[in-house]
C-alpha cells in the first residue's frame, strides 16, 4: 500500500467513525403560525396579514408594525417619509443587561429602523396628511430623543405647510437608557403641538394603540384634538403592579383598557381597525367643511415670496 492509499483509508475510516454532529430538528411551521393574545386560537399568518391582523375567532387587534400601520392609512403610491437618516447616539455610556449601542444595533437588525417611529407624508382617501407612527417592535416602542426630534420636525412641517396631523402611539414610554434626554421629549413635542392646535388652529388626532403607556400617554397621546383607541387597547401612565404596590390596593381588571377609558371620558372614539381609515378620512373631510379650518390654506412652498 502506497503512503497516499494509507493516508486516504485513513481518512475514509475517519469519516465512518466519526458520529455526525447533532443539529436541532427545524419545525418547518415555525412563523407561518401565530397564536391570539386574547383567545389563544391558532391563526394562519398569511391569513392573519390579509385580515389587518384582526383574529378571525374573537376580533382582537393583535400587534401592528409600524410599517403595516402606514399601509393600512395612506393610499399606495403617496408616502413620502422623513428623516429617515436619523440615528440615535449613547449620550450617557448606559449599560446594564446589554450595553445600549449594542441594544440599538440589535432592534435596528431586527426591525430595519433606525428607531422607534416612522415619519412622513402622504395622502388620506386623496388629503395630505402629516403622519407619525410609533413601533413597539423597536425596544418597545420607548420615546428616545430621536423619537422626539422626528415628530417634532413633523408637526413643525404640518403646521407650516396646514396640515393636518396622525400619531399613531405604541410604546412603553419614556426611554431609560437616554434619562432626562428622553424625558425632554414631552415638553418640546407638546410645545410644538401647542402652536399646532391652538396658534394656528390645526387638526391632531391621536390613535392609542396596544400598548399606549409611560410618557407618551403623559404627553402627546393625550393631547389630541381628537382621542381614538382601538377595541381593548392597552392604555396607562403607569402599570397595574406598580399601581398597587404604591397605594398598597388591588386595582380592578379591564380598568386600563380602552372600554374603561372612554366610559370615564379620556377617549372621544373606539374605531376597529378595518374601518379606521374612512372613520379618519370622513373626520377630514367634516374638519375641512368648517368655516374656521385652516385645511384648505395653501401650502407655504407654494405661495408668492412677498419682497
């Protein structure tokens, strides 16, 4: 036997008696099947996405992206986003179970965002519209300064150009790894919004989605000229264990959803989300018709330069 007939028996007899590596076997159903938050029922996912992500079984409104939300209110073809190159920066250096640089890599991976809202503009059943929409999938839709800088810039953009303004809000609230950075956001987008709503007289309607929590419900979810929910949204300042570990009593269920909250008068609308975009469409067109909207002023880019 020659060196190279040895060295290749060896090698066959290696592979023969090397046990192959273990691999874990692959569900081959894996993210074709969802289960309901509410009622547990399997659904199909590709049915799920066809039907604006409605259970077929109970109706409950599972989890939107932010995405999907954009596709569902403005019609193809005419949105036009904004700021899209914004990123955020660690300020502080936080860290605790990751470090923060590290968490903002991975959800920008996971959601291909380069934070928790989309921003832009686009067209309503055929009505300019200025639109922000928040996406919990992004560390859980927290308010960070580049949340805040972008519906900012936003509004700002709606009020000079009259017209009306959509946030749609999904977050856990304020963003800790940013601290006080994070908590400036309610003030300088509720300013902006004053001038909005009161100085020039603008339309903002605001759509509480699951969950809608923290400083987001303590700032611009509530400031809406127009407050809408969807059925059994999850809206709070603060959760329901931290409310009964403070008052030291238990708090009732269902008091936090949004049935509870229009019974008591902080919501104006429960709209399903298969007819939100008409219900926003004919608001629009109701805003429109008053004698003291400001809709149908000309847009600043396009009026005469005054020397």
């Amino acid at each position: 036997m020659s060196l190279v007939d040895w060295f290749e028996e060896k090698r066959r007899l290696k592979l023969l008696t090397t046990p192959k590596p273990k691999y874990p076997e692959s569900d081959p159903s894996a993210g074709l099947w969802t289960q309901c938050d509410n009622c547990e029922s399997m659904l199909y996912v590709r049915f799920l996405k066809q039907n604006q992500r409605i259970c077929d079984e109970c109706g409950y409104h599972l989890e939107m992206n932010s995405t999907e939300r954009i596709e569902l209110l403005i019609d193809p073809g005419t949105w036009e986003p904004m700021d899209e190159d914004m990123l955020p920066c660690d300020a502080l250096d936080f860290v605790d179970q990751q470090a923060y640089k590290d968490r903002i890599e991975e959800n920008q991976l996971h959601t291909g965002l380069t934070d928790a809202v989309q921003t832009g503009i686009g067209e309503l059943n055929g009505i300019p519209v200025a639109l922000g929409v928040m996406d919990f999938q992004f560390m859980g839709g927290s308010m960070g300064s580049v949340v805040g800088e972008k519906l900012t810039r936003l509004i700002e953009h709606a009020t000079q150009n009259f017209l009306p303004l959509i946030i749609v809000c999904a977050s856990g609230g304020a963003r800790m790894q940013e601290g006080t950075l994070s908590l400036m956001q309610m003030a300088k987008i509720a300013s902006v919004l004053q001038i909005h709503q009161i100085q020039k007289g603008l339309l903002y309607i605001s759509i509480l989605t699951y969950p809608t929590t923290g400083g987001v419900t303590a700032s611009f979810g509530m400031l809406g000229d127009i407050i809408i929910a969807e059925p059994k949204a999850y809206i709070a300042f603060a959760g329901k264990r931290v409310i009964e570990q403070t008052l030291n009593q238990e708090v009732p269920d269902g008091f936090q959803v949004a049935e509870s909250l229009l019974d008591h008068g902080l919501l104006d609308l429960i709209v399903p989300r298969a007819i939100l975009k008409g219900v926003l469409g004919e608001l629009f067109e109701l805003y429109k018709a008053a004698p003291c909207s400001k809709m149908s002023q000309p847009s600043l880019s396009t009026m005469p330069i005054v020397q």
